[in-house]
C-alpha cells in the first residue's frame, strides 16, 4: 500500500494547503490580469502566484540572482510537504525526488537571449536545484511530458516505492509563467482574454496558469515505523497515448479512456466506486468535447461528479498533475468537492459539471486526470485511508532482457525506412533520426506497435526551442508562428513514434542531464518487471551532441542480455559519453 503523509502546494489561489483549501471552499479564483509575467500581451488574464520572485527569494534565503521562478516555486511547495510529512534529513537521504516540468528555467533563459545563442533551458538543472536546497537525496530525476508531467512524476513514482526500489518518493512538480509558452500557447489560438469556462457550451479556450505541488508517498510500514498517519492513499494509476496528433486530442479521446481504465484496473476498482472526478477540463473547444466523450466511455450511466479547478487556478501546465492531486487530496479530507466555474451552459454532446461546491460529500474513492501535448494521458486514482481497494500483494517481478540496440549512425542506407517526404520536412534533425532509428530497431525485432516508449532526452528538441526564442527576439512577440513551439516539448520525441506506431500503451519521457537514461531504462525495466508491459522501446536522444540510440526491451528471453544494474551502468557508459 502506497500512502500520502504530505503534501505542499503553491499556487495562485494560494501558498499552501491551509490557504488553497480556504480559496477552494470559498469558491475564489485566481485569474486576474499579469503582473509578474513580462509580456506585452497584458490582455490574456492568467493564474500568477501572488508573490515576486524576491519576495520568494527573501522568504527561502535565497541570494542567487538567477534562480528561476520554476526552482523558487517548486522549493517552497517542497519545503512544506517534507514539513508535513515529518521528513528529516536522514529519511530524505534515503527517500527519491521525481519533479516535473517543461519551462523549466526558461524564464531565465528567454529574458537574456539573443539570435544566435544556443542556450535553451535545463528540466534536469531545476529538479537539481531544488534537491540541493534540502540536501543529500537518495536519487533525483524530472519526467517532461508537458502538461501530465508532474502526474507521470507521481506514476514513476508509485512504481519506484511498489517494485521495492524506494520505500519513500517525494513527487509533483513545478513551472512558472514564461514568455516562451504563454506565446505558444497564443500561436495555438487557444487563450482566452475572459476567465475560462471548462466544459461549457461558450468556452474558448484556457488561462495559463504557474504553480508548484509535491506529495510525500512512501508505504504504509515506512509510514508506521516514522510514527505519521497518512493522509490518503494513492491506490491506482495509469498512463497512456493517444497516437493521433502532437497537440490536439482525438475526438473519442482513446487515450484518456485507456488511462482511466488502467488506474481503476490497478486499484482493483469498478467505475461505479469514483465519488469524483477532477478533470483535466482545460476549457478549449478540443480538450473538453474529448475528455466528455472518454468519461462517457469509461462510466457510461454511473457518471460521478466531476469538475475542472482550472477555472481557479490557470493552467499550470507541467505542475497541473500534482496541483491538482493536492487538491483532490484536501477534498478527500475535508468532504468537499471543488466546483467549476463560470459554468453556465452545457456544451453540445458533453457533459455537465458541478458548478457549484457540494460540501459534506464523503468521497472515498477520486481520481484525478492530466493530459499533456503529443496525447500523453495519466490518470491517478486516490482513497481514503483503510478505504483504497485491493491491495493485493504484488506479483514476482519478471525478468528482462535487452533484445537489440541501434545507433543512427550505423544504420546502413539499404534498411533506411521512408519518411513520407510531406512528413520529413516538418521534423527537425533529432525527430527524423529519433523516429528512422526507432522504426529499424522495431524492424530488426519483427514489432510493429511497442508496449511502451520511454525517451531520454537532456535538452529535447533545441533547434525547434532555439527558433522560437529566435522569433520571440527578433518580432517582440508579435507574427509568431505556432510550428516551432508545437515540437519543442521534450516528450514530441516519444509522442511522434507513438503516432507513427500507432502505440496507444506507455509513454514517458526523462530529462535529466547525462542520468536521462539511465532513469528511463529503469521505468522501462519497471514496466515490464511489474506487468505493466511486455516490451518496450527505449531511446537516448541529444541533438546537441547528435547522439541517437534506440534499444528495444522484452520480457522474452531466448539468446539477449538480461538486464540488470549492472548492465544498465554499462549501457550508459557507452551510450552516454
């Protein structure tokens, strides 16, 4: 059993759970006109937290200049879950920290570029930072999977503590407002200038929002032996790809149903045992008409309540997956459940929300969901303490085996697949090699639709990165087009081997520095190891270095390596240097 001991939330309806629990019950949003944020676009209201980033400084101590605000609000959600749970340094050094987030330090990064420089931001030197302001940790990595990210930090997570590797994780994740995605967001054409209206027959679009959140998860013994009782319990999750585009969601939303299906398989729950739903319901057009029809698939009849907190707290992008967790998880304790609003309509063929908050409402069972860019969907299922389904004892973990590993650099041109060519000329360097190394080694291993994809990647895609922040400089915000942002998240890698694949299982994506792979060789291996998946693809992909690397993973074993510790230090000493 994995239990939650501690939470820490920031966000723009509040600085920590007392505070956003007021804010929530109270029905207060926090979306209002930018004031920390440097655009001209003042016109787009948005979630800001309301503190400065020396405010933030002189509350932490902080005397370095250039901390980005991602590191300044993932420090202070941190700081407070590890206070919650009780955490002392030694129970830190022993325990994991998964952060998520995509912006990163762009916030930095962007206000001192220039044309010309190659500087793009580091998810892994955020996740660092953070980790170096409490201590020593145990290990430390960042899943970037845009908008699931910090809910895939959770998944990885559970999946550390329940195949025995960490009795104690700290996961969620952190990212501020930047110039970078508030534009890209504009270029989509899915901002909206008035307060956003999840599921709602006029919705328009989203408010971004910025914020941080962190859960403590360790198992109930590690709870037990500290002497803490536990707040809730994560009792299922799941993860899934929808494989149709990088940044819309398909119309009978494969995806979100997939991942809703899977966390209520892993809880050992039947739909009809939800008491509600947090949705992903980010109020643009595509997202909400998508996600109705996945509920819709999953629940049928026995539809629980469900509501959207988006229309409080923004967007949060990254943090959203644990921000929102945090707030299923004071709703689970304080037996409310959170409206949305600005409701007032219904949207055709969807469905109807709770628009206004329903107090006294035990809920034992809720789950929350994320979708990100590229159809990454996760979903986590949390429960009441003594009321979380089966928890049945996991079954022996199965072996695995290294079955093949290919370098674009020694593929020969007689087994080069075709791109079609009004494809290829969209993809920038690392995408058309990430994608033609991957296709051959599914070839080589007679497979044509992976069990799981799971990137590793430091920088992701810099060039597609490089040029927005180019045009951003050279046309101060103004004729931008939307191309260049659409493939610079880090996880357009594995989402566009998955689209092309049609792989609808896995999909996760670290960034981490040079320890990239070797975090994602341990998820693959966890996946397969637990049951969660047969096989899966691995790649490392660098674009700066041109390192491109793609291993196939199986749980079938015949003549191939079994992949253990020690094998997996000596593919990241080949691979990575």
């Amino acid at each position: 059993m994995i239990v939650i001991t501690g939470i820490g939330i920031v966000s723009s309806i509040g600085t920590g759970c007392h505070e956003v629990r007021q804010a929530l019950l109270e029905e207060r949003e926090g979306i209002a006109p930018v004031r920390h944020l440097r655009t001209i676009h003042k016109d787009y209201p948005a979630g800001e937290v309301d503190m400065s980033n020396e405010q933030m400084k002189v509350m932490l101590g902080i005397e370095n200049k250039e901390t980005s605000r991602t590191v300044l609000l993932g420090i202070l959600a941190l700081g407070e879950a590890i206070k919650h749970a009780g955490l002392t340094k030694h129970d830190i050094q022993t325990a994991a920290l998964i952060s998520g987030t995509t912006v990163a330090d762009m916030d930095i990064v962007e206000l001192q570029h220039k044309v010309g420089d190659t500087e793009t931001g580091d998810c892994g030197e955020t996740t660092r930072r953070m980790a170096d302001y409490f201590g020593l940790w145990g290990a430390t990595t960042t899943c970037s999977t845009a908008c699931s990210s910090a809910a895939n930090s959770v998944l990885v997570g559970a999946n550390l503590i329940s195949s025995g590797r960490f009795e104690r994780v700290v996961a969620g994740g952190s990212e501020c407002l930047s110039r970078f995605h508030f534009n890209g967001f504009r270029t989509l054409m899915i901002l909206d200038k008035e307060p956003c209206r999840p599921f709602d027959a006029s919705r328009a679009g989203l408010n971004l929002g910025e914020g941080a959140a962190f859960l403590v998860m360790e198992t109930l013994e590690s709870a037990r032996r500290r002497g803490v009782k536990p707040l809730a319990v994560l009792s299922g999750w799941g993860n899934a790809c929808d494989a149709f585009h990088q940044t819309a969601s398909s119309a009978n939303g494969d995806g979100a149903c997939l991942s809703m299906t899977k966390a209520l398989s892993v809880a050992g729950l039947k739909p009809d045992a939800i008491d509600y739903v947090n949705a992903h319901g980010t109020g643009t057009p595509n997202n909400d008409a998508s996600e109705s029809e996945a509920l819709r698939r999953v629940f049928g009849k026995c539809m629980p309540p469900v509501s959207s907190t988006k229309a409080m707290t923004g967007h949060t992008t990254s943090a959203s997956g644990s921000i929102e967790a945090a707030i299923c998880l004071l709703a689970i304790e304080g037996r409310f459940i959170p409206p949305t609003l600005h409701w007032s309509a219904p949207m055709e063929d969807g469905l109807e929300p709770v628009s206004k908050l329903q107090t006294n409402r035990r809920l034992k069972h809720v789950l929350c969901n994320s979708f990100g860019f590229g159809g990454n969907d996760t979903s986590l299922v949390f429960s009441e303490f003594n009321n979380s389904g089966r928890q049945g004892e996991p079954s022996a973990a199965r072996q695995v085996y290294l079955k093949t590993a290919v370098r674009y650099a020694d593929i020969q041109a007689n087994e080069m697949p075709k791109i079609p060519p009004m494809i290829a000329r969209r993809l920038s360097a690392i995408l058309k090699r990430a994608l033609l190394t991957s296709l051959v080694v599914l070839q080589r291993t007679g497979v044509s639709s992976p069990d799981a994809i799971i990137t590793a990647t430091a920088k992701g895609c810099v060039a597609d990165t490089l040029s927005f922040l180019d045009d951003i400089s050279l046309n101060g915000e103004q004729l931008l087009k939307p191309t260049h942002f659409m493939q610079s998240t880090h996880n357009t890698i594995g989402s566009l081997i998955a689209i092309h694949t049609h792989s609808h299982g896995y999909n996760n994506t670290f960034s981490h520095g040079a320890e990239s792979l070797v975090s994602a060789l341990v998820d693959a291996r966890m996946q397969i190891e637990i049951g969660h998946a047969k096989n899966a693809l691995v790649g490392l992909h660098d674009e700066q270095n041109e390192i491109c690397t793609v291993m196939f993973l199986s749980d079938e074993g015949m003549v191939n390596e079994l992949l253990n510790d020690e094998k997996i230090k000596t593919l990241c000493g080949d691979y990575c240097h």
